[in-house]
C-alpha cells in the first residue's frame, strides 16, 4: 500500500495561532518560585537564606527548609497544583520525574501537606536509570537531591499542574548518577580559580559564574508522515531515503519566512517556555529545508542547561498539540544539513564584568587578555577531552560531514586577535620586561575594537571552537545532547589553568618581578606553547586534515573511540584533581557511554531488518511483477525485445536492489550476532561500530536506488520530498 501523502495533506490540522493577548513582560517567569514569587511567599529570614544559598552555595538547614517547603506548597496551591515532583537529569540524556501529590489523608481528613524533607531529598528507585555498573540492583536506592540554585516551576499539562523541582541525581553511596552534579562542582572549582586570578585586577571581585547561551536546532516533520517511518519512530532519523530533488542548493530556507503552521507552533512553544521563565529570544528558519532555530538569552550556566532541557521536553510536547513531531536528531535526513547546539560561553563576575569581553582600558586589557588566552591553553591541553564530550551516536553523522565543524577540535579568534596575540609574543621579550612600558605595550584593545566587529561580522562559520566578540562559541555540540556535558569539562579544564596560572605568576613576583609583568610573560608563553590549536582557515578542507595531523591533533570521527579520552590518565587526573568526578564515576559514565551507543546502533540494525523485509524488498517485489506480466503481455501481443528493453532494464535494476539489500542483511545480522557475544561494553561498541554500520550504509544505497526505480504507488515510506516540505 502506497503511503497516502496527499491524504495526509488534506487531513492536516488548520492551523491557529494562539497569540497570547498579554505582554510577554506580564506573564515573564509566572510559573517559577523565582525572586517575585519568594519574595511574596517566603519569610524574611528564608528569603534571605535559600539567596544565600544561590549566590555562596550555602547550606539551608532543615528547619529553614520545612518553612521554605511550606510557602513553595503554598504558591503552587495558589496556582492550582496538585503535585510535585522532583525533577532530575539522568544519563539517559532524557530528564525524568515521579509525581507524587500534595495530597494527604490523616486522621480521617484530607490535607495538603509538602516537608522540608520532600523538597530536600527524594528516593526514586534508581535501579532503572543508567549507572555503568555502579551499583547492583540489590542497592537501588539513589536519591535526589534539591538545587535552590535553579529556581522550581509548575509544568502545565492540560489542565493538570505539576511543582518540579530541579534535583541532583546521586547512587545511595554518593556517586553522581546525573549530568547537574559533575556541572556544579566544575562552576564551583572553576568559580574558585577564577575569582583568586580576578584579585590580580579587581579586589571587588567574589564570584565568577559561567554563562552559556546556547542555540537549539531541530527539523518538524508532520505527525502522519512520522507515523509511517518506523525509522522515525524508532531512531528519530531516517535510515533510508533518497535525497529529495530540491534539497539546500538554492539556500532558500535559511532566515526565510516561517510557513504558518510551523509559526503557530513556535508562538505556543514561546509562549509557554516565557512562562516557565526560559528567556527564548530568536526564531528562524535554518539551513536545511524544514529545519529551524531558536535561542535564549544566555544566563548562569547550570540555569540555561536546565532551562534547555526543560524547552527540548516543553517542545516536544507542544509539537505533538500541532500534530507536528520535533526531531532534535543531530542527522535526521542524509544528505541535508544535521542539526547542532551552539553552546556560547563566557565567564560573568558579580560586579557585572563579562571577562571574555575587551574592556576599553590597559589593566582591562590585561584581564581579559588573561582570560582569553587561558581560555585557548586550557583548550589547547584538553581538547581531545572536549572531543569525548560531544560523541554520540547521532552527532557521529554530523561531525565532519563537511556541514558541520569536523572531529578535529581547533579554536578561530579572527584575524584582528591573532595580529594582537603575535604582537604580545613578539615585542615582549624576556630582558625588556623591566623596563616595560604599558603605553608601549600597545594593548590598548580598544583600539582594533572596529576591527573585532569586521571579525565578526565575517567570522568563520566552519570553525568548532570560535570567538565571537565576547564569548566563545562551542559549536561542534549535538542538537540533542544535554549542554551540561561539555559545560563541565569548558569549566573544568579553565579552572585547572587558572590555577596553574596563578600558580606561575605569583612564582614570578616572589622572585621580585612586577605583578602586571610576570602576567605578561606567563601569557607570552602560553601563546607560544598553545599555538597548534589556533587554526582560521577552511575547516572543512583536506588540507586542514593534514596540517592538523602534522600539529598533532587528533581527528577521532567516531564515538566509541572519542570516549576513550575520558578515561586516558590526564582526563582522570583532572577530573579527580577538581573534585569533579571521581574514577569510579568518570568509568562508570564511560561504560554508559559506550552502552548508549551500542544501543543505538543495534535499534538502528533491527528496524532497518525490518523495513528491508518487510517494506522495501516486498515493495520492489510487486513492482517487478507489474513488470514481468507488461513484458509477457508484449511477448504475447507479438512485440519482440526491442520493444520491452527498458522494462527488461528495470527488472534487472530490481534484481540487484533486492539482492543487494537480502545479503548485506544477512551479513549485517550475523556480524551483530557476534558483537552480541562481546562482554566488555568498550569492545562491543568499536564492533557494531567497525562492523555493522558498514552494512546499514549499504543497504541504505541498495534501498535508496530503488526508491528511484519503484512505481511511486509501491513505494511504502513517505518520501523526503513530502517529509521536508512542510506547510
Ligand atoms: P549567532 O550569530 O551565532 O546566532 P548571537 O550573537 O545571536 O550569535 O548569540 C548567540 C547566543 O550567544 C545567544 O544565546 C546569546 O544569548 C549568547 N550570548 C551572548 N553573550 C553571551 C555571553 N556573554 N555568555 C554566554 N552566551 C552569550
Ligand atoms: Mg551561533
């Protein structure tokens, strides 16, 4: 049976587009225990003390939380809800919620009740969430723990409302089981090393918060269309389909105007995410046909992951209301642009001061040039662990597919900072540190400020790690990841050299050089020793292939062995150094890791077995029937050869097709059955990586070459021309 396209188009829902009549300032943050809504519910003394809390991470005792508890019931009572949940990110990469309600029965009578010691730790059963072998179901309890750093918000669905409170996610020994708790002991460590290298310029300086803006990317496929790919449901992408005729090529759809439908969604996506107080600003079309973008406001980094996750979820459900399914797969469509999340970062301090932002005087100069080139030593040090932290099986399709920032991690600052960075190494030699100068140091930065604008306005689109003004923007991260995963190691690894730099000026003023002359000479050399990462070319090139392989940088195009630099000495060095992870917690997110990627790939194998037997090689079956009894009524009719040589052709074209797809599905089911086999989760992940993938890329080219032979009627999946374009 052909898919019904056209009837899917006639059923489409009409599109309504619910504008909200208030101002977005009205309704801003209405859903969120935030800064108005404690203010107006908590006491005093523990408004005072959950502020604390956020802005030194101290601890809020039991009695406090109990009171804090109570108005937090109060204010989602007064909002109409009915339960709470704690809210957490597991490693599944999904975020996860048991709801339990307000409501209590005592005594005969019913009441609301919420503890401090609800708002403060929960035990889910922790046994079904990944824990890479940390603990054994026996000792299934693992706890969640509240963060009064991300304020709690009320979900709306329907008509029911749910208190979420953003969680950690720790085993019942103490093992960090989530994505938030390695993310604020990296803020913490780099917070520390940070302000102590702040001191050097500004004693009014305490605090040094990561920010991050990051830049969501998703395709949205009609609900009908979806249903009938197995591949969609399944996997989230395609695994077979012929590339449409009209693809990217005339760079239509980037910044074009949003097809009305999809405009509704995005209004009712907004409108809701407002609420919840994730501060969406920007809509647009992207690259590819169908695919689209939408970024916030950046904020402190642990509230933007959370925000993030929480939109991804928010979307997902608000697409379905449009009968729309979002697709947050880095690869969902071969052939057209993949889908990333820039994650921009910078360092905000509390007086104000974006750190990574050129200031208009010497000493500020001085900052940030610290901080920028930190900035690049750090990545320089630890860029194949940065490479670890973006693999995934999705982001595999994307990663040097010549669309996409390729696998090998290098950083773009333009050129108006690279002529500044050569000065500093050039003019400032050692003997002249004495004597220096600063007005001659010309580190006046102000002044090739026009020139950082011409930078950026024509910036290099191809680098994975570029500066954009003020930030550096990561872009070589997944549209589906949780941001949390490279945020921890971005602060992680900046804290560790900020802690190494410190460490190297303050050797250099003991032995009796100037404070603002030994920092120069520390940057000078790490300019010098960090070079090889700084690359402004042509990313995509061949020739940055090889010139990156002769600076000694790797270029690891696949998951299973990118992870390995998590586990290398240097990678658990510095996550146990920092107190970010220990080696049992840093192994056990390894093993998960590879686990998650065997997964994928073995789901992908089967549901390919699946619609190659039971959709596409029966599809080419019937057709070539058709065929054969045309080419037997011509023979009858009298015709000779001459004149059923194309159906001829065809049937051959068929043959190969269908034989093709049976043996590489024979092959690829039998190699899978061996990595089945493989007990050490690294080993089976290299296998159906090295051995079975191969084989779902060729059956995908026999399959995709029949699609463009097969009677558009036989064919039984939707096509990519109906599935990209939608109005
Ligand atoms: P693009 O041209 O890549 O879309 P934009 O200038 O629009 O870049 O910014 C992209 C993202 O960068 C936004 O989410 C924005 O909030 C964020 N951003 C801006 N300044 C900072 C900063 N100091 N720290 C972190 N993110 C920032
Ligand atoms: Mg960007």
């Amino acid at each position: 049976m052909r898919f019904n396209s056209i009837e899917a188009v006639m059923n489409r829902p009409t599109v309504e587009v619910n504008a909200p009549k208030q101002r977005i300032s009205e309704y801003f943050g209405t859903n969120v225990f935030g800064d108005a809504a404690m203010r107006k519910y908590l006491s005093e003394e523990a408004y005072l003390s959950v502020k604390a809390s956020i802005e030194s991470g101290q601890k809020i005792d039991r009695a406090m939380a109990d009171q804090i508890a109570s108005s937090m019931q109060a204010w989602a009572l007064d909002k109409g809800a009915t339960h709470y949940t704690h809210w957490f990110q597991p490693l599944t990469g999904a975020t996860a919620e048991k709801h339990d309600t307000f409501f209590s029965h005592e005594g005969g009578k019913g009441i609301e009740v919420f503890s401090g010691n609800a708002l403060v730790q929960q035990e889910p059963d922790a046994s079904s969430f990944p824990n890479g072998g940390i603990r054994t179901t026996f000792e299934a309890r693992g706890y969640t723990a509240w963060d009064p750093s991300s304020p709690a918000f009320i979900i709306e669905t329907g008509a029911g409302k749910t208190l979420c409170i953003p969680t950690a996610f720790v085993s019942y020994t103490g093992e960090a089981l989530d994505y938030k708790t390695p993310l604020l002991k990296s803020l913490n460590y780099m917070d520390t090393a940070a302000t102590a290298v702040c001191k050097y310029f500004d004693k009014n300086i305490t605090k040094v918060t990561a920010t991050l803006g990051w830049e969501q990317e998703y395709f949205l496929v009609d609900e009908a269309l979806f249903y009938s790919r197995p591949d969609l449901v399944m996997t989230g992408r395609t695994i077979i389909g012929h590339g449409p005729a009209k693809g990217q090529q005339l760079e239509d759809h980037y910044f074009g105007s949003i097809p009305e439908r999809v405009y509704a969604f995005m209004v009712d996506y907004e409108t809701e995410s407002h609420k919840l107080g994730i501060p969406v600003k920007t809509r647009h079309n992207e690259v590819a046909p169908g695919q689209y973008e939408c970024a916030p406001v950046y904020e402190e980094a642990n509230l933007a992951v959370d925000h993030n996750q929480l939109l991804m979820d928010l979307m997902d459900r608000v697409a379905r209301r449009h009968k729309l399914r979002i697709l947050f797969h880095e690869k969902p469509f071969a052939g057209v642009n993949g889908s990333g999340k820039h994650n921009n970062w910078s360092l905000g301090t509390n007086t104000g001061k974006n750190l990574l932002s050129p200031g208009k005087t010497p000493k500020n100069n001085l900052m940030f040039l610290t901080f920028f080139v930190n900035t690049i030593r750090a990545v320089y040090e630890h860029s194949d662990l940065l490479r670890a932290t973006i693999a995934g099986a999705g982001n595999d399709h994307r990663l040097g597919a010549n669309e996409a920032p390729p696998a090998i991690i290098s950083v773009f600052i333009g050129g108006a900072l690279t002529n500044l960075l050569n000065e500093v190494e050039q003019r400032i030699t050692d003997g002249a540190f004495d004597e220096m100068d600063k007005a001659d140091l010309k580190l006046d930065i102000h002044k090739i400020i026009p020139d950082l604008l011409l930078d950026n306005t024509d910036r290099n689109r191809t680098s994975p790690f570029a500066f954009t003004g003020n930030k550096f923007e990561i872009r070589a991260v997944g549209s589906s990841a949780n941001c949390a995963a490279p945020m921890t190691v971005m602060n992680m690894i900046m804290g560790q050299q900020l802690i190494k730099f410190k460490a190297e000026v303050d050797a250099l003023v003991k032995e009796g050089e100037k404070k603002d002359s030994a920092i120069l000479r520390v940057i000078r050399k790490y300019i010098t020793e960090s070079k090889a990462i700084l690359f402004e070319g042509d990313n995509y090139s061949d020739e940055w292939k090889a010139e990156a392989k002769k600076r000694g940088l790797n270029n690891i195009t696949t998951t299973p062995h990118a992870l390995d630099f998590y586990i290398t000495p240097k990678a658990k060095a510095i996550f146990t150094e920092s107190g970010v992870l220990n080696e049992t917690e840093l192994e056990a997110r390894y093993e998960i890791q590879q686990e998650l990627y065997f997964k994928k790939l073995e789901i992908e194998a089967f549901i390919l077995r699946d619609m190659a037997l039971n959709q596409i090689i029966p599809a080419a079956i019937s057709y070539q029937n058709v065929l054969i009894e045309n080419v037997l009524g011509l023979k009858d009719a009298g015709l000779d050869a001459k004149h059923y040589k194309a159906q001829q052709e065809l049937l051959e074209e068929l043959s190969t097709g269908i034989n093709g797809i049976k043996s590489h599905v024979s092959s690829m089911l039998k190699e899978l059955a061996k990595t089945e086999k493989l007990t050490h989760s690294h080993e089976k992940a290299i296998a159906i990586c090295e051995k079975v993938k191969p084989h779902l890329d060729t059956i995908r080219s026999f399959a995709d070459d029949l699609e463009t032979v097969v009677e558009d009627q036989y064919w039984p999946l939707p096509k990519y021309r109906e599935l990209l374009f939608l109005r």
